[in-house]
C-alpha cells in the first residue's frame, strides 16, 4: 500500500447530526461490517464505550477504515460535543480533509461554524445529512451555509425534494448519476426529469468554480465555455487543496442516500498526504526545518491520540514521513527515549487487525507504548525532528473530586492519571492549600464521563464539589464606609449615597 491507495479524512461537526451513523454506513455499504448498527442500540462500530453506549453520543474518536474501490479511506468519527472538542483536534491533525456533516433541520449548527474555525486552512467539505426526514430542509440549510462562508460553498449535488422537504433522489453532478431510495436502500437510476433543468444550471456553476481554481482551466473554459467531467474534478481537486472550494453533498446516514456520492467524491477530490505542503517542524536543536512528506525519508511520526481502555493501550500515528515496521526503534524526540515497537494495528473501532509496516501518510496504532504520549513525535534516530502537536484548548471548567471512601485517595489519582493518558485536555492538580484534587477541563459532561470510568475501570465511587477558593487574607474586624458622590451635569444631575459594611461572616468573638 502508499500514499496514493489512503485518504484521511475526519467527520466533523454538530452533536446528533449523524456522523457515527455515516461511518457506519460507509462501513456496510462497502462491506466492512455485515449490519448496519444503530446509535440508539448501542451496536455501532465507532460508538463502542460504555459510556458512548449509555449516553448514546461520541466520547472518544473512533476509527473505521473504509475499502472502496482499492482505496483505504481512514474515517476518523470525532465527538460533536464541545467538551470532546479535543478529540476534534487530533482527528484534524491525522486528516487531509474533514467532513463537516450537519443535520439538514438544523440549518447552519454551531458544530459546522466551530469545526470550520478550528480546520484553519485545511481542506474541508460539507455533508448535508438526514435529508430524508420529513420537514428537513436542505435548501434552507445550504442557503446558511453559503450566506456564512461565500464563495467557496460549491454544491456537487442536485436533490429531489418531496413536499415535505425531504430529499427523495440526488443527482451527482460531477459523474452525472443519479440515485434514489428502493426498499429502505440507495440505489442507482436514472436523472430524474424532475431536476434536469437544475442540473444542467448547477453543472453551469459548478464548471464555472473548477475554472476559477486553475488558470489554465479558466483559459480553456473561456475559449469553448464548457469542461470535461475530467477537468471539472481536477479544478475541483485543487480548489479543495488550497481552500478556495468546498464541495457541499448531501444524503442520509441512515438510508444510505448520497453516500456512495460521498465515498467516490473523497477519491476524487480528497488530496493524497504526499500532495500536501511540507509541514513545519523543529530538529533537535529546536530550529525550524520544513517535512515533506516524503515515503521514502527516514521515519517520522506523530502521535495525535492514545487509546488506553480496558482493551490495551494503542498509540496511534500517523506516518508523515518514510514508513513505521513492527521491528523498528524509534526515537522520541519529545521524551529523548529509544522505543522499540512492538505490535503494529490498524484500528476498526474497538479492534486492531495487525500489520507489519504501516506506510507513508497512513494512520495506524502501536500497542502497549508505556512511556509514550499523545502529541509525542517517533522519529529516525538518525534524523531527528519534532513534528507538531496538538493545540488543545485551556481548560475553563473546574470540579473538585473525592473518593466516597476516604482510603481510596490513591485510586482516584491512580485512576485520573490513567485516563488523562486517553484525554489530555484535562488536568489535575493537588491544591496543598484547600486540600483538594481539583479536575480542570472543558465542560461538566467531560467531568461526569471521567467519574463514570473512574467507577466503571477503577471501581472508585467518587463525589465532585464546587472547588474552595484559598482565602490568603481575612477580614477580621468590621469595617463600615460611607461615600456620596454627586455631579452636576446639566438638567438633575448624578448623585449616590453609598454605606458598606465588611465584617466576617463567622466572627470569632475575642
Ligand atoms: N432520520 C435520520 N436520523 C439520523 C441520520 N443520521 C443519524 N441519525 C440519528 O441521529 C442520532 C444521532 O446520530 P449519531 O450518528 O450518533 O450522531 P453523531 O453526529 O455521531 O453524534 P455525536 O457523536 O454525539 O456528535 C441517532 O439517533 C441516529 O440514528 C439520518 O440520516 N437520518
Ligand atoms: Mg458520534
């Protein structure tokens, strides 16, 4: 396998909006699964926690590897919910490309704008998701959509819509197929009549926007107004990679309509790692150096998240630079340690299927890496570079934790250690002054998540409690003031009478 058989891309945006239910139908539709799981069942792939499975949403990222026509496509399915925007982060630091998916009701989400925000200059397109519903509204949404980010919003697509709203067949107007639902499932068939006018405008538009992305396209469109199928996908190509398009589809996770167009569209249009910019980095003496991403350079590697749960602990990579093989040692640069590999996995939800080499721009797991960390870099000990980390947001939230049973203090520091190995976006801290552990991280569902695991992998009943502020004065004695303030500023004038009184609220009578 290389770089140009993988395409990496993470399912960004809004809690609810359907982005494990498309990983999973990505799964089924390509055979990677033999039923389709349900959210709500608690049976998909990528939702596989006990936690996910109670609360019925994505706490961790997950990875499901898709095989379509000879091509790995690494679908990272992140969490919506902003307290796991963490994992967002790392899913974005392992992708070429996201893929925003938001829910056709709700318009333009808040999950959509903040995942737009923090892609930066990354590749991106929108997924348009449970157009199927009835009072959905795809118009309405992409019409938010293109009124947020302009002119880079390009629709790929052409819906039939239904009185309702809903979308009951799509026209892939880059291949010129079509598809509609039969029996509960997507199927091919032919352009509906309804939608030719459209279509033939939004190719118009579409050929229009390929252009405008590469000159010699532009001249070639110019000459004889019109562009082949071919160019139209390269100038889409190279709008998607410098950022100036952004390719809207659109469909249904749970029927399976549009994706197909979604799965053929990351091929077409998703850049390979190897066709990106070089990504800056530091060598050992912490000076800027550029890394291209080159499969045969000596072997770097990031690792942009750690999967430590009850079924083992997994370092996953991505490979920037060169290939990683199971019986290599590689440099930390982060740690100054030598690690000698083990076991190498490519990860499909909660299982590792092994390998032996994990290549150039592709994603996969080390297993059992004790001193190695999320955002570390894994280097040639020969040429040594510090590729980029993470940038996780400062935590905001706090909560202080403490075991229900006073003994079990160590197992809950034990135990929070264990799991900040998995979510490095919090941290504890053991304030000497109020006596307390203090949970920082970025929000009060991440908090109760980590209490629940605390209890479910380390059996430690924990209580939270608001944290004390350390008071290093106190009043002591009471203290009365009064003030007036008067200004004549034309017509009745300012004025204020003012009498405060500081006293302890527990005086100490002497
Ligand atoms: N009708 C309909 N329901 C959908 C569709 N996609 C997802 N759902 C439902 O929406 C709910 C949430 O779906 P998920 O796939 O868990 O959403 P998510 O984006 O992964 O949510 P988070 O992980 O919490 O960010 C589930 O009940 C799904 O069955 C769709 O296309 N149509
Ligand atoms: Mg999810």
């Amino acid at each position: 396998m290389t770089a140009n058989d993988i395409r990496n891309i993470a399912l960004l945006g809004h809690g609810g909006s359907g982005k494990t239910s498309l990983a999973e139908q990505m799964l089924f539709m390509t055979k990677g699964t033999d039923r389709l799981g349900k959210t709500v069942d608690g049976n998909t792939t990528c939702d596989y926690d006990a936690e996910e499975i109670k609360r019925q949403i994505s706490i961790s990222l997950a990875f499901a590897p898709v095989n379509y026509k000879g091509v790995k496509i690494n679908v990272m399915d992140a969490p919506g919910n902003f307290d796991f925007s963490g994992e967002a982060l790392s899913a974005i630091r392992a992708a070429e490309c996201a893929v925003l998916v938001g829910a056709a009701k709700d318009g333009l989400s808040v999950g959509i704008e903040r995942s737009w925000k923090m892609l930066g200059n990354k590749p991106r397109m929108i997924f348009v998701n449970r157009t199927e519903e009835a009072n959905s509204n795809y118009a309405a949404c992409l019409d938010a959509i293109k009124a947020k980010f302009g002119q880079a919003i390009t629709p790929i697509v052409a819906p039939v819509i239904d009185g309702n709203h809903a979308v009951t067949a799509i026209v892939d107007l880059l291949h010129n197929k079509a598809y509609e639902v039969k029996g509960g499932k997507a199927v091919e068939c032919p352009i509906p009549a309804a939608v030719a006018d459209e279509v033939e405008g939004l190719r118009a538009e579409l050929m229009e926007n390929a252009a405008g992305a590469d000159e010699e396209l532009m001249e070639k469109f110019f000459e004889t107004m019109e562009l082949s199928a071919e160019d139209i996908a390269k100038g889409l190509k190279i709008g998607v990679r410098d950022g100036s398009i952004c390719p809207v589809l659109c469909g249904s996770a749970v029927t399976g309509l549009g994706v197909e167009m979604l799965l053929q569209t990351i091929l077409d249009l998703v850049p390979v790692a190897t066709d990106m910019p070089a990504e800056a980095a530091q060598d050992d003496d912490g000076n800027a150096v550029e890394v291209a991403l080159d499969p045969n350079g000596p072997t770097a590697a990031i690792v942009f998240k750690t999967i430590s749960d009850q079924y083992g602990k997994y370092s996953m990579i991505k490979v920037v630079r060169g290939k990683v093989t199971s019986d290599m040692a590689l440099y930390n640069t982060t740690t100054g340690n030598t690690e000698k590999l083990g076991r190498l996995y490519f990860m499909k939800g909660k299982k590792g299927e092994e390998t032996k080499e994990i290549c150039c721009g592709d994603i996969g797991a080390i297993g059992k890496m004790d001193r190695v960390r999320t955002g570390d870099t894994l280097c040639d000990p020969k040429s040594i570079v510090k590729l980029a980390g993470m940038d996780y947001p400062q935590p905001c939230y706090e909560r202080a934790i403490a075991p229900k049973t006073k003994q079990e203090v160590e197992k809950v520091g034990t135990g929070l250690n264990k799991l900040n190995e998995e979510d490095p976006t919090f941290r504890v801290t053991n304030n000497a002054e109020t006596h307390q552990v203090v949970i920082s991280g970025t929000g009060d569902i991440q908090i109760d998540v980590l209490c629940a695991k605390l209890k479910s992998r380390f059996g430690v009943d924990t209580e939270l409690s608001t944290p004390r502020v350390p008071y290093r004065e106190k009043i002591r004695s009471k203290v009365e003031k009064h003030a007036r303030f008067k200004k004549q500023t034309g017509g009745s004038g300012q004025f204020g009478d003012v009498v405060i009184v500081f006293e302890p609220r527990w005086s100490r009578r002497t």
